[in-house]
C-alpha cells in the first residue's frame, strides 16, 4: 500500500470491513460477518511504491475473492463500489456470480455469490456471460443464502 490509512479507509468506509489491530503503518482488517482473526493485512510501503503487474509481468497475488450472503449484499456492493469508483467489472460465471473492483492501490478484488448448490443444474453450469442482477435476483431471489455461507 502506498498509504495505509487511505487503504483502510476504502475497506472499512466501502466494503464495511472492521479493523481488528492497527499501527501508524499497517492494519488487520475483518470482514464483514467474518470470525477470523482478520482476512486482510495492509502494509504501507509508502508513495514511491511501484504499481503491482502481478498477473501480467511478475509474480505476485493478482486476485483475492470473498462471497457474500445474498443477492441483495451483491447488489449492494455493486452500487458503494461504483459510488466509490472503484468497480471495473462482473461476471456471470454460471454457478458464482461476481463483481470486479480495484483498491486505492490498483490491486483486483472480487466480491462473489455462489448459487446453492440445490439450484445449480445444467444451464447454470454451462452458463458464462455478463451478469444480470435483477434477472439473478428474479430467478434466486434476493434473500437466498449462497452455498458458501451455509
């Protein structure tokens, strides 16, 4: 991170996430509805920092991905990323459904739900395309629960 504060603040102001221990350079960062210890470590490396090509020109962790409940959490992330102008992207992968998002560093993210798997059949796992949340929600419904929040 160029700026730890300014990290922290996109995480926790944006995509709800609590801090859980935090230095003048650094902080540990909890999920919404996690119990681990933390999900996040920001380390300041200060501005001179370098953009990352992990994924394109080095090696390095190109993409991290975590799951929400609902529908309805995805289509709410969907509007603070693109409040924050930070969301690039989703996907309809079939069976997850996702959004795409840079931090204040550049660094992907994506935000996810997974169909249950009681409601996966063959079109949903043959499926690839853009992703439709209001056809999603009408088809799922808001509230249901993802397969991996059970």
């Amino acid at each position: 991170m160029r700026d730890a504060k300014v990290s922290t603040d996109f995480y926790v102001d944006v995509l709800g996430f609590r801090i859980v221990h935090r230095t003048p350079k650094a902080a540990f960062l909890q999920a919404p509805d996690s119990v681990n210890d933390h999900d996040l470590g920001l380390f300041e490396i200060g501005p001179e920092a370098e953009l990352s090509t992990a994924g394109t020109g080095q090696v390095g962790l190109y993409h991290v991905a975590w799951e929400v409940a609902t529908l309805a959490d995805l289509q709410d992330y969907a509007s603070r990323l693109e409040a924050a102008g930070a969301l690039v992207g989703s996907a309809d992968h079939g069976t997850t459904k996702g959004l795409y998002a840079k931090d204040p560093d550049g660094l992907e993210f994506e935000v996810c739900w997974l169909v249950p798997l009681e409601l996966v059949d063959d079109s949903t796992r043959n499926h690839r395309g853009d992703l439709d949340l209001k056809a999603d929600i009408a088809r799922y419904g808001a509230a249901t629960v993802g397969a991996g929040s059970r």
